[in-house]
C-alpha cells in the first residue's frame, strides 16, 4: 500500500470510527498535490461504502488572502453523505 494510500485509509477509518488522527501535513511535507490525492481517495473510499457525492464546496479565499497563505489556487471539495 502507499502512503498515500495508507494516509487515506488512515483518514476514512478515524471518520468512521469516531476519533481524531495526528495531522498529516508533516508527514507530506506539506506538500499540496499529496493533499489533493489523499482527499481523492478518501472520496473514493467514502463512495465505495455507499455515500453519495451531495454537492462541491468551493473555498472562495481571495486572492490576496491566498498569497499570504501561499496557497496559489482555490481550494475545492466533493461533499458526500
């Protein structure tokens, strides 16, 4: 299994059993693209076990709010229920 894979499951099975995990950013350095995959296949394994996608957040961070958090793009995410 990958990390990435690995960082996922961690993240799906903390959701379904009710308890917190140590944050993941220094284990991938934290390294955006990581991110995103690791969000992916927790999406993945969510509509694997039967939810739904419901709806898409958008983070509306402007742009100068962006730079300062040296975040380059807006942040998005499948909802799913």
């Amino acid at each position: 299994m990958s990390a990435i894979d690995q960082h996922a499951q961690d993240l799906f099975d903390a959701l379904r059993n009710g308890r917190t995990i140590a944050p993941l950013r220094d284990s991938i350095n934290n390294d955006i693209p990581t991110a995103y995959a690791i969000q992916d296949k927790v999406v993945a394994l969510r509509l694997a076990d039967g939810e739904r996608i419901v709806g898409k957040k958008i983070g509306l961070t402007s742009t100068q709010a962006r730079i300062l958090l040296l975040m380059m793009r807006k942040m998005t995410n499948l909802i799913t229920i």
